[in-house]
C-alpha cells in the first residue's frame, strides 16, 4: 500500500514537472476589454482544433511590462497601437505580424433611463454630478473620451466632475455602482457584461475621436500560435457582436432604440 | 524635479494623512482605552476587527467601501436620504476609507501604551479622589505619550502610503482624490519612469524620516522612563 502511495506521488510529480515541456499550451495575453470577446473565439477555436487556449488579461501597459520582461505569452491583443508597435521595434515581437483586429467604439452611458439623450447634450449640462472616463494618460478609451470631451467644448468645464479608472474596466464599474452618474465607455462593455444593458446611452460618433486601433502581435513563431490569428480572422461576426468595429468600417447598430 | 500636478499630488497626500491621523487619534483613544481595560466577552471580537485591516487587500477594503458609498450602498444610502452629497470620489470618502485602511496602526500602539500603564498608579490617584476624567488626562494621557507617537507617525506614515482604497474609490481627479501613490502609478503606468524615480524618491525619503523619527524619540523615551 505505502509503495502504492509512493508510486503515484512520484508519478504525479514527474507529471508536473514533464507536464509544460510536453503541452502544446497557447497562451494569449489580452487587454481587459477584449478579453471576454476573446472567450468566445477561444472556446470556438478550441471545439473546432481540441487545441486549448490560456488567456491572460490584464491592463495593455502591464502585458506589455510583464512581455519586455519574459513573460511567456505567444500572442499579445493589445487595446492601442503604440505597444505592439514599440514591441514590434524593440525586438519582442515577431515582425511584420502586427494587425488591427478590431476598432474600438466609445458610448456614454447612464443606468438611469432619462439622464442621456440621443445628442449626448447631457455632457453640456449641470445634470449629473460625476462622469467616469478612462484614464486618458494609460488606456486609449481614456484618451477618445478626453478627445471626445474636448471637441464638444467641455473637457475644461467638467475638470473637478471627472473621475479616472485606471482602465475602461474600472470607469464602467465606477458607473454600474451608482458612484458616477454616467460614464464614457468602451460600447463592447455592456454588451459583453452579464448584465444586461439598461439605461440610457449616447453612441459616440467615430468622428469625436482618434480611431482606437486594438491592434495584436505575434510573440512565438508556432503553428498553433498562427493558426489562432488566422481563426480570429476569421471571425469578423463574433467581434462585432460585442461592440467593436472591424478596421475601415463603422457600425452603429449596436443600441438601436 | 517634481511637476505642478506631482506637488499637487502631494500636498493632497499630507493632507489626507495629517486629517486621517487627527481623526484617528480622536476615535482610536476612547477605543484602545476600552480594549486594553475591558474583560467583556466582546474584546477578542473588536481586537480581531481593529487588526482585519492588517491582513485584508486594500482593495477588499475599496470594494466593500465603493458598494457603501454607491447610492445602493448603506452609507451612501444615508447621505441621500438626509439629502448630503455622495462621499465617492471626494476628499471625506478618502479620509473614511484611510481612518478604516490605518485603524490597527493607530489603536494598537495606544493599546499596548495604556495596558503598559497597569491598574496601580491609576488606583493610586483614585485614592487621591482623582475623578476617571481627571485620572485618565492627568495619568493616563501623560504615561502614554511614546505610544501616542508611535501612534501618530504609523498611522500618518501608513496612509501616506495608501494605494489600493484610493485606486477603488477615488477617482484620480487631481487637487481632490490624487494622491501621490496614485500619481506614481500612472508614471509608471504610462512609461515615464523618470518623473515615477522623483516622486518615489520623496515618498522614500519622507517615509524613512517618519519611521526614524519613531525610533529615535521612542528609545529617548524609555531612556527617560528608566
């Protein structure tokens, strides 16, 4: 029985420890606000391949230090441009697999029925006493909505009125408590919660801002690795189901009225 | 050196430490006094509670306090009914969030001072018909000066430090809720380390000073003490 007890322990390490070596793992680190989107294609890549995928999320700034330093990622879907740009030129990232896949879009959103309307005049008024953003200094969506902001002439009048989350993740949740009023939010955020999207909203149009070019970049050269990117391509309609653009084109059809 | 917005940042971080620390000292008396003499079968339950902050992430602390003060919340619930203002995102709801994150840190040094005091030199003054007021500021207070100090400057030193609470319920508006921690955070966050180094470095050296501080009047007085 003892040398029963000892055999497996024994097996069981070796199995940890032979386990990584042996596992064809694909790991896909992923900013926060595509993360969920990504879910859904992991799971149809993996029905369709047997082929399992890990998905890392976290904030692009922090992927993209924990990348420069060796973290063992084999694709990187980034919320801007800039980091898979810089990884592109620094070396980290495989070149010439830089790609935009897909287009982020901002809304303004309120729990409350009646605080939007359809012009997002709401922004001009005295309505409301917080409105969360993005932090304009670290996330891209931050910095739409400060562009956003100041087109419609009123970034210097709400200074004092606007609160920062660290991502887009932290400005939705500050709204979805009740703690802001409203808040300018990436539109694939209520469509990907498991709440569903009530209240009132303003979809942003493009114009109001820079394109927000999630762009991804190869970090391994591997099949398995390529084959992912290929099928994520190809998978135009699950993207756009969650609220984004697809690159070159802009839908608004995501909160007909 | 330091920018406009980072001096901002840290006279709003002297500022929310030097008000959480009054506040603190105030509340933390009466608490600590009551802990350290009680034998009520209540104590081991208010220590455990005055020390959770001690062990639970920050951001524990944030969130339950976001959901508080959200207007589904208990206390921002309160604060709507009585018609005030909601406390998220303003300066009060840091300085709650602080006194919570910093409790132990002020209530545990005047613990141990007051039950370091022991029962006779208080009894002796009773003798004297000193009244419990006049016992507790002419007695108590005085022989629990080092722990006071230790007291204040953890508490002050420890809030300086805050990151998680004020990350989850603060917003980040400058000149309101942008405390230094947060500041450097976002330097680092965006890739401009230089300006994170200098605003570290204060941070470092302001804290270093504090804890120093500490050390060399506490051994001074226990010097005196003997």
């Amino acid at each position: 029985m003892r040398r029963i007890v000892l055999q497996l322990l024994l097996y069981s390490i070796a199995a940890t420890l032979s386990g990584p070596l042996y596992a064809t793992e694909l790991r896909v680190a992923v900013a926060a606000n595509f993360a969920e989107t990504l879910t859904e294609i992991a799971a149809r890549f993996e029905a369709d391949t047997g082929q399992p995928v890990t998905i890392i999320r976290g904030s692009t700034g922090k992927l993209y230090a924990q990348i420069i330093n060796g973290a063992p990622f084999d694709i990187f879907l980034a919320a801007d441009s800039r980091r898979p740009e810089l990884l592109e030129n620094e070396g980290y990232a495989i070149t010439g697999s830089r790609f935009t896949y897909a287009a982020g879009r901002l809304v303004l959103w309120s729990p409350d029925p009646d605080l939007v309307d359809v012009d997002g005049k709401v922004l001009a008024s005295n309505d409301f006493r917080f409105l969360a953003i993005a932090n304009p200094r670290l996330a891209p969506y931050g910095e739409a909505a400060r562009q956003t902001l100041e087109k419609l002439g009123v970034w210097e009048s709400l200074r004092g009125r606007i609160v920062q989350g660290e991502n887009i993740g932290q400005a939705y949740q500050f709204v979805a408590s009740g703690n802001a009023s409203l808040g300018l939010i990436a539109r694939s955020q209520p469509l990907s919660s498991s709440l569903a999207p009530a209240g009132s909203f303003w979809e942003v149009p493009a114009s109001m801002h820079e394109p927000i070019m999630q762009q991804g970049v190869l970090l391994e050269d591997t099949q398995h690795a390529r084959a992912f990117l290929d099928f994520m391509r190809a998978q135009p309609a699950v993207i756009v189901a969650h609220g984004y653009d697809l690159p070159g084109q802009n839908t608004h059809n995501a909160y007909s009225r | 050196m330091l920018t406009a917005a980072d001096t901002t940042a840290l006279v709003i971080t002297l500022q929310l430490a030097a008000v959480t620390t009054v506040v603190l000292l105030l509340v933390g008396t009466p608490l600590a006094w009551w802990l350290a003499r009680s034998h009520s079968p209540v104590k081991p339950v208010i220590d455990a509670i005055v020390a959770l902050p001690l062990v639970l992430p920050p951001t524990v602390l944030g969130f339950y306090l976001l959901l508080a003060l959200g207007p589904e919340g208990a206390i921002g619930g309160l604060m709507e009914s009585i018609g005030a203002k909601p406390l998220a995102f303003t300066f009060t709801g840091l300085v709650i969030g602080s006194v919570i994150y910093s409790l132990p840190f002020v209530v545990q040094p005047l613990q141990d001072a007051f039950a370091g005091i022991g029962r006779r030199p208080l009894e002796a003054a009773a003798t004297l018909r000193a009244g419990p007021l006049d016992r507790f500021f002419s007695i108590a207070l005085p022989l629990a000066r080092p722990g006071y100090l230790t007291a204040a400057v953890l508490g002050f030193a420890h809030t300086l430090g805050e990151f998680g609470v004020v990350l989850m319920i603060g917003g980040n508006i400058p000149g309101s809720t942008q405390v230094l921690s947060i500041a450097i955070y976002d330097h680092v966050e965006s890739l401009q380390y230089g300006q994170a180094h200098a605003v570290s470095a204060v941070l470092l050296v302001l804290s270093f000073v504090l804890l120093l501080t500490v050390y060399v009047l506490n051994r001074r007085f226990r010097v005196i003490r003997l």
